[in-house]
C-alpha cells in the first residue's frame, strides 16, 4: 500500500554534519588570530619602548578586535544554516514517523484479519462439535447458538475496527490525523 520512503532524514544529518567541519576551523582560526596578535604585543613589550609598544598593542588589540568579528560572523553564519538544516530534517522526520506507523497499523490489520478467520473457522468447529452432542445435551444446543452468534458479533466488529484502521492510515500518510498513542494494554482476568 505505501510506496517506499527515501531517506532525506540521513540526508540532512549529512548536510549538518558538513557543517561542523568549517565551524571547528572557524573556531580554531579564531584561536590562532589570537595568538597570532598577542605574540608580537607580548614581544614589544618584553623587548621595546613602551610607548612604541603601547601603539604596536593598541594595533594589536583592534586587527584582534576585527579578526574576532569576522570570525564571530562566520561561526554565526555557519550557526544559521545548521539550524535551517535542522528545522528542514523536522518535516521529515514526521513523514518518516507517520510512513512508520501505516507500516505498523497495516500489518496489525492484516493480522487481525487473519486472527478473525481462524475465530471463524474455529468457532465453526465448535458449534458443529455442540450440534452433533445435542441428543444427549439440550445445552449443547442452545452453546452452539451462542457460539455462532458471538462469532458473527465479532466478525462484524472485526470489520468496523479494520475499516477504522485503513481510515486511520490514509490520514496519517496525508497528513491529516495526527499519529495517536498507543493505550495501555488491556490486561484479561481468567474466570
């Protein structure tokens, strides 16, 4: 019934994790612009006037200022497209979601529609099993009625949850419904 789903989930964690890449060399270039201006003001200082060395620092202090904006700016660049990237794989991820939950509402389907036959066909028994006791038992008789008619209740109501649940599908592919949550189980107390 459902067609197969491309995987632009793993598509996009591969375009996110393109990313990092440039941002751990942005942050890396960032380091190194600034060791790259505090060793020659950390050397003219050691080494030179202190007035000239004030200048070379104050220099220093505004090219580190510029380098570390530009940087800033990349890392904040690099920032936006990742969380672009993410609120893209978001729609995906729910279509991934909803094809999985058809995938699995499907095959309950079919499994109750199987479980339903086999009811059936051991209800059948069953009440023939009743029938041919019913000169020695009167109650086997009346057994055998209940048999057949609560086997046909529950085909009928078979139907109804099967029809229910193609509904179900069709909504949650489109995008109409959205994915319920599966109830706790009901939990059968033997007599």
């Amino acid at each position: 019934m459902l067609r197969d789903v491309a995987d632009p989930i793993a598509d996009l964690r591969r375009a996110v994790a393109a990313f990092r890449p440039g941002q751990e060399r942005l942050a890396v270039n960032r380091g190194a612009e600034v060791k790259r201006t505090t060793e020659p003001r950390r050397r003219s200082l050691v080494e030179g006037d202190v007035n000239d060395a004030d200048a070379t620092a104050r220099a220093a202090v505004l090219a580190l200022q510029s380098a570390s904006a530009g940087v800033d700016d990349a890392l904040a660049e690099v920032e936006r497209q990742i969380a672009d990237a993410q609120l893209r794989l978001d729609p995906d991820r729910d279509q991934a979601a909803r094809a999985a939950e058809a995938i699995k509402r499907e095959k309950e389907a079919e499994e109750l529609k199987q479980t339903t036959d086999e009811l059936v066909e051991a209800g059948a028994r069953l009440a023939e099993a009743l029938r041919q006791v019913t000169a020695v038992s009167f109650t086997a008789s009346e057994v055998a009625a209940i048999v057949v008619k609560a086997v046909s209740e529950i085909v009928e109501a078979t139907n109804v949850i099967n029809s229910d649940l193609e509904s179900y599908v069709r909504f949650v592919v489109s995008g109409s419904a959205p994915i319920r949550r599966q109830p706790m189980p009901v939990t059968l107390v033997e007599i």
